[in-house]
C-alpha cells in the first residue's frame, strides 16, 4: 500500500471553517489524503471523540491550534493527538471562550461606531458553530454592504491594526504546551515564519525546554501579504539540528472561506507516525 500524505493543518465549522469535520475529512480523502489532523481555533468540535479515528476512509487526528503569547509575540500553538474531552485543555478552552466572547463584543461595538453599521453581537454569534471569530464578523459585514467580501472585511476593518480590531488576550506557551501535553498531545509551534523572533534558534530551544515537540515547517506562506522572518529551508534545518518533528499543513478553511488552500501542502505519512509515537495514544 502506498505511504500516502497527510495535511495537519484544517479547520472546520467549529472554529471558522465551512465545513462539517465528516466533510473535511471527505474533501480530504478526494484529494488523495491518507491522514488529516483537525485543528480548530481553541476548541474541538463534537465531531472528534478520540486523539485519532477514522472518517470517510481517512484518518482523522483529533487537534487544535491555540492562541497563545510566544516569547512576548502573539502566535499560535498546534496540538495533536490530544484527548478532546481532557479537563486540562477544557479548562483553558472556557477561559479562552469567554476571552473570545468579551472580544467580538467589543470589535461589534466598533463596527456600530466606526462603520454606523447596525449589528448585535448575536447576530455574529449565531454564525458559529463554536467559537466565535473574526470571518464570522467578517461576514455580516459583508451581509451589510460595508465589505465587498471576507478578504476586504479583514483588510479594511478586522485585521491587526484595522479600524475595528480588538486584539484577543492570549495564555503564556508555557500554559497552553503543559495543556496539551497533559490531554495527551504533542504540541508544535504554528506557521513560525510569521512571527517577528530576533533568534529563531533560541525561540525554539525555549519552547522545547517548555514541552514543546514538534515546529510546523511546511505552510503556504504568501510572501505578497506577509514578509517572512525565517525561510521554510531555514526552519527544515533548526527542526532537525533540535530534533524536532517538522510538521506542516495547509491551514485550509474550507470552500468560501478567507482561506481555500487544501492540496497545497502534502506531506509524508511518516510525520504522522512520528508524532503519534511521542503522544499518548493507545
């Protein structure tokens, strides 16, 4: 049987995709997937029941991607192989929950002002499947005629300096590492190159003195949006002089989403292999 690929980086209607996780894992398995790895934005959808199980003929690893302060920058952790009902990721996920609640009000409340638009937070709300976020405010913007579409939404008013944005308070890596290694996981740090780190080399043995195992390589960057702090062959090289599992994913949101990018980044199964070896899955 042939090795296969693998993407671990998907999101679904459970954070701000849109798709079911059964979808997903269908869309994947048309497009040739042998393994995908759920990673919604700090929480996992009632979809996923164990840290790996099979849907549609593809192997489903239960994951998330949670915000979180990185050495003083605001990024994002990966987890995977996590056991999705563990109170350590549970607690961290209420808090956060609120945290993203408390937000959006506050961002909705600048649309009204800055834009004269007339929307209530529940309006937003009602968009999400889990946990609220910016494409679903993004979208009743659009519904409302001030954004010509999701991409114009977060250019103009929701992206990090726009005019309605609100930044989301964040747990130290520390916290949200120990989170997910005690549910089981494996823990990587998200899309790296994005964050502005003066020493990549030292970031990363800190984290890893922090419980972190994995750094995720493999992203399709667009260099046109984001100017890049690191290159991919650059972080290739620092995973494997720190041994740490390179990962990667498209960080597809799915069809009609701010991003569409499954089949971009494939890569071999033998990843999948390694970080289920270092997590606690039975």
């Amino acid at each position: 049987m042939p090795r296969g690929f693998c993407d671990l980086h998907l999101h679904t209607r459970w954070s701000d995709g849109t798709l079911t996780v059964v979808e997903t894992a269908r869309r994947a398995r048309a497009a040739g997937f042998r393994a995908i790895a759920i990673t919604d934005h700090d929480t996992v959808g009632p979809e996923l029941s164990s840290p790996c199980q099979a849907m549609e003929g593809v192997e489903v690893i239960c994951g998330v991607e949670i915000k979180a302060e990185v050495l003083g920058e605001r990024g994002e952790i990966l987890g995977y192989f996590v056991d999705p009902r563990h109170p350590a990721l549970k607690g961290l996920f209420d808090w956060m929950a609120q945290a993203r609640v408390e937000r959006m009000r506050r961002m909705v409340a600048r649309c009204r002002e800055v834009l004269g638009v007339s929307l209530a937070y529940e309006e937003v709300a009602a968009r999400a499947g889990g946990s609220v976020g910016r494409p679903h405010l993004a979208a009743e913007l659009v519904r409302h005629g001030v954004a010509g579409d999701l991409q114009d939404a977060f250019d103009r008013f929701l992206g990090e300096g726009g005019r309605c944005y609100v930044p989301l308070p964040r747990a130290k890596s520390a916290r949200v590492i120990e989170a997910i290694r005690a549910a089981g996981g494996v823990a990587a740090l998200a899309h790296p190159a994005l964050l502005k780190l003066p020493d990549f080399e030292a970031a990363l043995l800190q984290l890893k003195e922090e419980g972190m195992a994995a750094v995720e390589v493999d992203y399709p960057y667009d260099p046109t949006r984001n100017q890049l702090s690191i290159t991919v062959e650059e972080l290739r090289a620092l995973a494997g002089k720190l041994d740490l599992v390179p990962t990667g994913g498209s960080d597809d949101h799915g069809p009609g989403s701010v991003r569409e990018s499954l089949g971009l980044v494939k890569l071999p199964y033998e990843v999948v292999e390694r970080l289920s070896a270092l997590s606690s899955v039975t």
